[in-house]
C-alpha cells in the first residue's frame, strides 16, 4: 500500500526537497513494518531523515 501522508503536508512542507523524499521513504518503511500510527511513522521519519541530511553534509 502506497500512503500519502496529506493530512501530515503541514509538516513535510518546512523540509527541504531532499529531505521530505528521504522522510516520505522511512515513514513508507514505517508503516510496512506495522504496530504504528500514520502520525508517529511521519514524526519519526522526519527526524530519522533531518539526522541523514546533517549525516551526509558533514
């Protein structure tokens, strides 16, 4: 199943481009993985992908 996240844009919209795509995957892997609410997969996922981000800049 493919999730989309509109009722979370609010906070995707603040990400840069990179980031959002990056948080848009691990929230995907999230909810596959089950036993987790679209809300949490979407707050964890935006951390998750903030820390690659600052991981890849150095």
């Amino acid at each position: 199943m493919q999730w989309t996240f509109e009722n979370f844009k609010p906070k995707l919209e603040n990400l840069t481009p990179e980031v959002r795509e990056k948080a848009l995957q691990i929230a995907h892997q999230l909810m596959e993985k089950g036993g987790i609410s679209e809300e949490k997969a979407i707050s964890e996922a935006i951390v998750k992908a903030e820390e690659w981000f600052y991981d890849l800049e150095g």
